[in-house]
C-alpha cells in the first residue's frame, strides 16, 4: 500500500471536482457512484477510479444527458460516442422546439394577437408534418369533391404543395399560420374553387375582339411587369405614368376617348373575376416554399385596378 493514495472522502471529492456534496451523495446513493470502500464508522470513501467516474458524470450532466444514459454509459450498455449521437438529436429537435417557440412568441407580438389567437396561433405552429399535410390535403379534396371549375383549381394546387421547413424563419412561420387559417375558411374554399387559376386573356375583356385582345392584355402584362420590377407602388406617383401608357394603348387600339368612361371601365375589368385573397394565398405558398416571386408571373390584373382606383386617377393625367 505503501505510496498508494488514501481513498477520498466525499467532501474531497468535492473540492476536487467543484461537484457539491449533496450531488456526490445523490450519486453514491443511487448507484452511480458506488464507494470504493467505508471506513469502521461507516463513512463512505472513493478510489481514483471513482474520481474519475464522477469526472465523466459531471460532463454528461453538464451536457443535460439523462440519468439513465449516463447509467448506461457507466455500465457499458452504452460508448459515450453512441450517447453523444443520441442526445445531439435530442438536442437539435429541442432546440428547433425552442426556435418556433420564440417565432410563435414574435408572431403573436407583431400581430398583437388576442388570447384566443395566440392559442391558435400556437396550435397551428405546433402541427406536426403530417398533420399539416392533411390539413391541406383536407382542403384540396374539398375542392375535388365540387364542381368541374373546382377540381381544376384543385389540380392547380395539387401542383405547388405548401412545405414548412422543419426550421422556418419567421416570415415562414408567419405565412404558415396565415395559410392555416385560410384553408379552415370554408368561405375561403367557395373562392379558391371561383378563382384558383389567372382568367383566360379573352375573359379579361369580355366582348373585345380577339385580335385587339391578343394585343391589349400582353402590353398591360409586361407594362405592370416593369413597374413591379422597378418598385413602382400602384398608389404612388410614378404610376401616373404606367397608367397613362395603358389607358392611352386601349384608346388607341379601340377607338375609344382616354377619359373617365374608359378608365372606370378598365378598373372594373381588371377587378373582375380576380379575388386578391386567392392571390394571397399564392404569395404565402412562395413564401413557404422560398421560391423567388418574378414580376411576370404575378396576375397583372389587382396592380393596375389599384393603380386606376387612386383618388383623381380615374381622368387622365394633365402632361
């Protein structure tokens, strides 16, 4: 025995590894840390083994590993490599918990929800995936079970499927919630099933001919293209111009004066047979997914009805 060390007592231990006594005896006590030996009083003394041991429970349990891993590890059941890969996991679905935890937390602030939507709200953000697949399942199936217009919208949606990533940004859990409560709308499905898909050209212009269609409703499309590329808001007073350049190409091309009778006319045109809630929709499925949205394929139709309902836009501007 001679130069070997003398066995520790739990307050040594304690000193040694910053570990209190309380948590040592709670250890011993529950077999984590088995003494090495007692002394005739009964006191319970430790090897460097032991020191060890509880080296090793102290790093576990600093990285918020279970008693019961720890315990496997001890007892061999388990390498310490096999329980890292096990709690990482566990660790990175907490922590994904924790992120749409405070994205819900700022939602709810940033739309000073009621109690009632915050409950929502956090009901909707938790669903799992395949619960959020059946809500829209649920929605689209709906719209099957309609008339022949609805199932095309149906078809349409079956092609771009909203995902939420497994960690959304905030913006995605927002446009998550948003979608959510769309879909729940039955109102909002009776919409979906009118207005799922762009009008046709010629349902644009009802009663126009063919010919002057076919020119009039790709100029407004590329003209309002430009000016969503350019930032131009429709309300704003660079659209005056954009305005001007539409409604002086339809009198031109149908022989009708640039004035309030022509722009009144367009405006109701441009607001038919378009529901800006559907469109809505569209643009939260863009978000959800991060898909880029290109000018071009946004219906032309609520920009320029908008441009036109401006107060003191209806006649044409002064040049």
């Amino acid at each position: 025995m001679n130069g070997a060390t003398p066995p520790h007592s739990i307050g040594e231990l304690s000193a040694r590894t910053g570990v209190s006594v309380r948590t040592i005896r709670f250890y011993s006590d529950t077999g984590l840390l088995p003494p090495t030996d007692r002394t005739p009083a009964g006191y319970r003394r430790y090897g460097e083994a032991a020191l060890d041991r509880l080296h090793l429970i102290g790093v576990l349990r600093e990285l918020d590993v279970g008693l019961t891993t720890v315990r496997r590890v001890l007892d061999g059941d388990l390498t310490v490599a096999e329980a890292a890969v096990a709690h990482a996991d566990a660790t990175a679905l907490h922590i994904r918990a924790l992120r749409l935890r405070h994205s819900v937390l700022r939602l709810v602030a940033r739309r000073d929800a009621s109690p009632e939507e915050t409950v929502l709200m956090h009901r909707i953000a938790r669903l799992t995936s395949d619960e959020r697949r059946r809500l829209i399942a649920d929605f689209i199936a709906a719209l099957e079970a309609g008339t022949p217009h609805a199932r095309d919208a149906a078809a349409a949606l079956r092609t771009a499927l909203p995902e939420l990533p497994d960690e959304p940004s905030d913006a995605q859990l927002a446009a998550w919630v948003e979608l959510a409560e769309l879909v729940a709308d039955d109102g909002f499905r009776e919409r979906m099933a009118r207005a799922a898909l762009p009008p046709a050209d010629e349902d644009v212009l009802p009663g126009v001919a063919p010919e002057a269609v076919a020119e009039l409703v790709p100029f407004v499309r590329r003209t309002v293209a430009g000016a969503r590329a350019a930032g131009i808001d429709p309300e704003g007073d660079e659209a005056a111009p954009v305005v001007d350049a539409v409604t002086a190409r339809f009198a031109a091309v149908l022989g009708r004066p640039d004035g309030p009778e022509l722009r009144e006319w367009l405006a109701g045109r441009f607001e038919a047979g378009h529901d800006p809630l559907v469109e809505r929709y569209w643009r939260l499925v863009w978000t959800l997914n991060d898909w880029q949205v290109v000018p071009g394929h946004l219906p032309f139709q609520p920009w320029m009805a908008q441009a036109l309902r401006r107060p003191g836009r209806v006649s044409p501007s002064r040049r």
